[in-house]
C-alpha cells in the first residue's frame, strides 16, 4: 500500500498551526459596499511611521474594496467573540451586522480598531501585503483577546 506524503504548502500549514495569534477583523468600505473579512496574518511595522502589515488573498471580497477605498480598519477581537470570527470567515449570522457606518467601518466590541491607510501594496504569493499607515487608534476595554492556536479558538489561563 502506497502511502501519500503531505505536499509542502500542507506541511507549512500544519506548522503554522503551531504558531499562536490573536483574531482581527479586516474591514473597508468603498462606495455602498463594505466588507469584512477574519484574519490572523497581522503584524506592527513601524512606530515612526505607525506601521502595521495585513495579508489578503487575492480572491478575497474583502480585496477589491480595500484596494479601490485605500484605506481599512484593523479590529483585535476579544475572549468571547468567536461568532463574530466565524460571521466574517465565511459563516455569516443572519442579521447580525457588527461594523459601524463609517467611512472606514469599526467592529463594535473590539478590543482596539486600527484605522489605516493604504501605505503599500506587496504581492506575496496568492495573497497582497498590505501596509497600512495608522492613522487613528480607538481603544475598547481592556478585556482579553481571542486567540487562535492548532486551528481552533483558545483563551488565556
């Protein structure tokens, strides 16, 4: 019996599981359309200039608003807002509407939104390296975060 070896994206992907993060909710809006979209792929840059780094796949709805609004909101997710991580991953709740009505749209709840701007775009693979210039810090409480480790939602002793 023939047993298949895991390809190499496979075997980063296990390993990367490996590797904890926080949860935030990218979010723009352009025109009449906005949207979000859950990710863990989010970095500081920079503090002078306040830099932070996003990566969004390409065939991501989040992209073609982000890149036509330049600009976006980075929302750091709290312990207990796992929904809302699934709502903007792909599992949307019937009427739950989270983001706020402004120009660059808010998560309400959020432990800290980020507002950027566009500062650079970088092709990475499948996706795009956003860097964003942070623009304005809106701070939530001081509740702890949502954490992601070995594909599933964890929270702090």
């Amino acid at each position: 019996m023939k047993t298949t070896q895991p390809t190499l994206s496979e075997q980063v992907r296990q390993a990367m599981s490996y590797w904890p993060s926080g949860v935030t909710v990218i979010a723009a809006r352009y025109g009449e359309e906005t949207r979000g979209m859950t990710a863990s792929s989010f970095t500081s840059v920079s503090l002078e200039p306040p830099l932070i780094l996003v990566c969004i796949n390409e065939g991501a709805q989040l992209w073609p608003v982000l890149e036509q609004a330049g600009r976006f909101t980075v929302n750091l997710l709290a312990e207990g807002h796992e929904h809302t991580s699934a709502h903007f991953s792909g599992r949307p709740l019937d009427g739950y509407q989270p983001l706020t009505d402004e120009d660059s749209p808010a998560l309400e709840g959020a432990l800290a939104t980020l507002y950027c701007r566009t500062w650079a775009v970088y092709p990475g693979g499948t996706h795009k390296i956003v860097v964003g210039e942070v623009k304005k810090v809106a701070l939530g409480s001081n509740t702890r975060p949502l954490l992601y480790w070995n594909r599933s939602y964890r929270q702090l002793p």
